[in-house]
C-alpha cells in the first residue's frame, strides 16, 4: 500500500470511535516492540500490518517513538546501520532511527508507511538476536511434527515453493524471513509477520528447531548431509545482518558456528512439487 494512500487514511475518523490506541507492541520472536506514533490514527494501521503479533499486555523489551513525515516516500535501497557506544542509527531513505540498546529506546522519523516499521523491527531484532546467539536467516520455515524446519536459498531456489507446498499438518511459519533463536543449547524457530512472494504472513507460533535445509532444485528428491564447514559457510550467505561493525559481524560468525554445531544441516535436492515434503519430519 501506499504512502499516499496510508496519508489518507490517517485523515479519516477511527472505524473504532474516538478513543484511539497511543501505541501498538508487536511481539516477535517472543521479543515485545512497543511502537508509539506521534499520530495515535497510526496504530489502526501498524495494527492492520501487524495483525496477529500484538500482544498489548506484555512488559515491552525495546519502544520506539515515531514521527511520521508527510512528505516521506517508500525506499528500497539498503539501509545504513551505525553504533556509536550503544547508540545505533539505522537510516534509509524513507526513515531515520536512532536506538539506545542499553536504555532499549529508540526514535524513528519515517514516511507514513507501516511497512517502513518492517525494516526498522528487522533491525533491532537482528541486533538483539546477535546478543543472544540467535540470528534472522532468509529461509522458508514451518512446523510439522513439533519440530521445526527452515529451508534456506538465494532467490529463486525454492523457499516459497516449499512453503506453498507444505501439507495439511504442517504449519507455515514464514515463507521469506526465518527467526531463530537461541534458548540454552537449543534453538527455536518463531513465525513472523514479514511476507515473501506468498504475500501471507506467517504463523505467530514456534518449535524447537530439528533441521536447516539448503535447498538445491533437480530431477529427484533427496537428502545430502553437508560437512560443519560448508553448513557454516552456506548458513552466513543467508543470514539477513544489516551493522557492518566488526565485534557484531564477529558475534554473528560465532553464533553461525555454534548453531552447526548444534543443529542438523543437510541439502535438500528437490523436484518443485509436493513430493519433496515426504523428507521431511
């Protein structure tokens, strides 16, 4: 939708009468973001955006305040992320935010677009997830069985056709942005609300993580175990990390290795129909 669009629709009065919500808190992850526009008509919209990850009676890890600008207009170059102490600063053409991570406040200065919040969210949760061990992976996921499973490429190489084909008793948890984390020695999968060309939201649920697939399309359906190394590197070209800072990339790489320590890493050669999914679970 756009900004254009979104700018009207603040205009018009609340369909839920004069009493409108100052802040919405979008939970993923299990990680509250308690997000308070300076225009309250602002959180219909991140509520319509975010439906089914809020949580509005949680205690909120991080909040930002938002200033929207009129005047801003959507981007999709890369964002720009910085730290000064434990000051970051994300920027990108259609927003400007800053971050305490120590105080877990923040302000952002954006178009009047929910979809500019995404970039913002993706951020600070990969910022976050760093500090834990955890990471964003750009990888389908869903649950089947209690257990959960990713299924990692570049663009193109299956992670929206495993999604669109998983069966009945499995649960779609995204189709374009996976979020793990790390609890203990073990590591869980969340659904998030950050759509791939399924254009669908995934499911806000989770489960312990059983195995990351990276997925290679061919003539048959088959399993090929990966060596630690190779799951390693494979993993980091698919990590979605947005800070350039060296200690953080280091965390990151680290965390990269633990998890392949940890978790079951194979290639999934698969033909593009339902047939693949008989591997799993």
């Amino acid at each position: 939708m756009g900004a254009a669009i979104l700018t009207t629709e603040l205009l018009h009065p609340s369909r839920h009468g004069s009493r409108l919500a100052r802040s919405v808190t979008v939970e993923i992850g299990a990680i509250p973001i308690l997000l308070e526009p300076n225009d309250p008509k602002f959180c219909e919209v991140l509520e319509d955006r975010y439906t089914g990850f809020l949580n509005p009676d949680c205690d909120p890890a991080c909040r930002f305040e938002i200033s929207l600008d009129p005047n801003g207009r959507p981007s999709d170059e890369d964002a720009c992320v910085t730290r000064q102490g434990h000051l970051w600063s994300f920027e990108r053409g259609d927003f400007r935010a800053t971050w305490d991570a120590r105080a877990g406040r923040g302000h952002i200065r954006q178009c009047p677009n929910p979809y500019s919040i995404d970039t913002v969210l993706r951020i600070t949760h990969s910022l976050v997830l760093a500090e834990q061990g955890g990471f964003l992976v750009h990888a389908a996921s869903a649950v089947r069985g209690r257990s959960a499973f990713l299924f990692a490429g570049v663009s193109g190489a299956g992670k929206t056709t495993m999604a669109r084909l998983a069966p009945p008793d499995a649960t779609v948890l995204t189709d374009e942005i996976s979020y793990v984390r790390r609890l203990g020695n073990n590591y869980k999968a969340y659904g998030t609300p950050f759509a791939g060309e399924l254009a669908r939201v995934g499911a806000n649920t989770s489960a312990p993580l059983e195995t990351l697939y990276l997925l290679v399309q061919g003539r048959e359906n088959r399993i090929r175990a990966v060596a630690k190394i190779d799951a390693a590197r494979a993993l980091m070209r698919h990590i979605l990390f947005f800070a350039e800072e060296k200690e953080m990339v280091a965390r990151v790489f680290d965390s990269v290795l633990e998890f392949v320590s940890r978790i079951e890493v194979a290639q999934l050669v698969f033909t593009p129909d339902a047939r693949a999914w008989e591997l799993i679970g």
